[in-house]
C-alpha cells in the first residue's frame, strides 16, 4: 500500500535513496497532481467537515529530503532558479483544460490544477494544493503549501491562501466551492472557508483575529482544537474593534477583527459571478 510505504520511508530513512524509493515517490507525486491524493478531503464525521492527511505531508516532506538541489534555470545569466530536483515546475498540455496566462506564474509539481482552472500573471501555486474546475487565481494571487481550494472560486488579485507542511497533523487552509476571496485578502493558520462565502477586499482570517456576526449575534473565533470556521454564504469584511486596556482608551487605539454583514443573496452572486466570456 501507498501509504504504508511512504509513512515506512519517512519515519525511517535510509542512507541513501534508491531507484525503488525514487520511483515509490513519483508515483506518490502523480497521485497529488491528479487530485486522487490529498493532504486533506471533506470528512462529514469531523467537527469542521475536513480531516488532514498527516501521511501525504509526510509524502511531500519526503520529497524534500530526497531531491537535491539542481540548476532549473531557462536562462541562467538572466534568470536562475535553482530548487529540489524532485520539485520542478508542474507540466501542463493543452489538453489539461488549463489556462495559464503568459507573464510569470509558476506553478510546482505535486500539485492539482484542475480542469478550467484560469491562472492570471503572475501567480504561484505551491506544493501538495489541490485547486478545483473553473477557479481562477488571480495576479499576485498565492495558494500555499497544502491549501485546499474548491470549484468555481475566485482568488482576487494579491489575495494570499497560507500553506502548512509542519507540523504534519496540522490542517491546511481550506477553501470550499463558490467562494469569493477579495483583493489583498488573507487566509491563514488552516482557516476553512464554508461553501458561497464572500471576503471583502482587504478582510484577514487567522486565529487570532476573532469574526464578529451580526447577523446572527455571534463571535466565530479558533480553539486550541479547531480552527476558524466562516459559514456557508457568509458575506466577510475587515473591521476594527476597541482596545479596552486603559492604555488602550487613552489612546484610542483598535485591534483588527472581521464582521459578517450580511449572508449571501442572488443580489450578492450577481454581483460577484465569474464571466463565462472570460472563459
């Protein structure tokens, strides 16, 4: 099995790699890069609808430690790359259903870009994510290490999806189908982002920035085991809220939070849909 071998090599790594192990991890690759492998899939039984695939981040650690570090430039005068020989740019042919527009976007192997998937310049698209059919990363836009981000989503330009790879057992950011994430936003510290929800511009979701409803009177914020959650159809914006310390007062100083406006309505999604002309 896979996983067996792959979690047998991690945990006890040899003097050397050999072809058997090199060939053990192209095979572990190809699985991430056609989306059968991922560092975390929807669960129902879990808490938050996510569970982490400790053993894939193991997979992609693996990786690291057997590459060595090789020339990948196109033009080493003018351009030089140089990276882990097991990691190289991933490899597309038309007939991938990919658009990746010229001007800079790179784009590792061991990664899922799915069909209709639009990538904008310059982007990046790192390690172990998993992009679903008919997203689009735009300009600037960065999908972590791990991130997993669903079907017909839209990054906007210089929105950032923060990646983990350890430790292993640590839930990547997720973002689930529909959903809008506006120009230089920010999701972190493994963050999912429920089905339809929409992030203004410039709103950031980690753990310590709790998210004020009010809409529903509540306060969404990370615990010591879960992370933030935003529902589904929520409608997110940057907000602020008082310091109470009385250093705080006296200076009238904030501290940053989010605040749900609103929940998705067809009003909403017309506003923020994709342009099928685009496509």
């Amino acid at each position: 099995m896979l996983q067996a071998k792959i979690e047998s090599l991690f945990d006890a790594p040899p003097s050397a790699y050999s072809a058997e192990h090199h060939t053990l991890f192209a095979s572990f690759k190809q699985g991430l890069n056609d989306g059968t492998i991922r560092a975390a899939e929807p669960d129902p039984s879990s808490p938050t609808g996510w569970r982490v695939n400790a053993w894939v981040k193991k997979g992609i650690l693996l990786g690291f430690r057997m590459g060595s570090i090789v020339d990948m430039s196109l033009d080493a005068a003018k351009l030089p790359f140089f990276d882990k020989s097991t990691y190289p740019v991933h490899t597309f042919s038309s007939a991938d259903g990919v658009r990746i527009v010229p001007g800079g976007s790179s784009i590792r192997d061991a990664s899922h870009i799915a069909r209709g998937v639009i990538c904008m310049p310059p982007m990046f698209v790192n390690v172990g994510a998993y992009v679903g059919e008919n997203s689009m990363i735009d300009s600037h836009a960065l999908v972590g290490s791990c991130a997993q981000v669903g079907r017909n989503v839209h990054l906007s330009a210089a929105s950032q999806i923060g990646g983990v790879l350890e430790p292993v057992g640590a839930l990547p950011v997720i973002v689930e189908d529909d959903v809008l994430v506006g120009g230089n936003s920010g999701i972190y510290e493994g963050t999912i982002v429920k089905r339809g929800a929409v992030l203004g511009t410039g709103a950031i979701l980690n753990r310590s920035i709790p998210v004020y409803d009010l809409v529903r009177d509540r306060v969404y914020s990370a615990s010591d085991d879960l992370p933030l959650v935003i529902p589904e159809d929520a409608v997110v914006i940057p907000g602020s809220r008082a310091v109470s310390h009385p250093a705080g007062k006296k200076w009238g100083l904030s501290l940053s939070c989010a605040l749900i406006v609103k929940y998705r309505d067809s009003k909403t999604s017309t506003r923020i849909q994709l342009e099928d002309f685009l496509r």
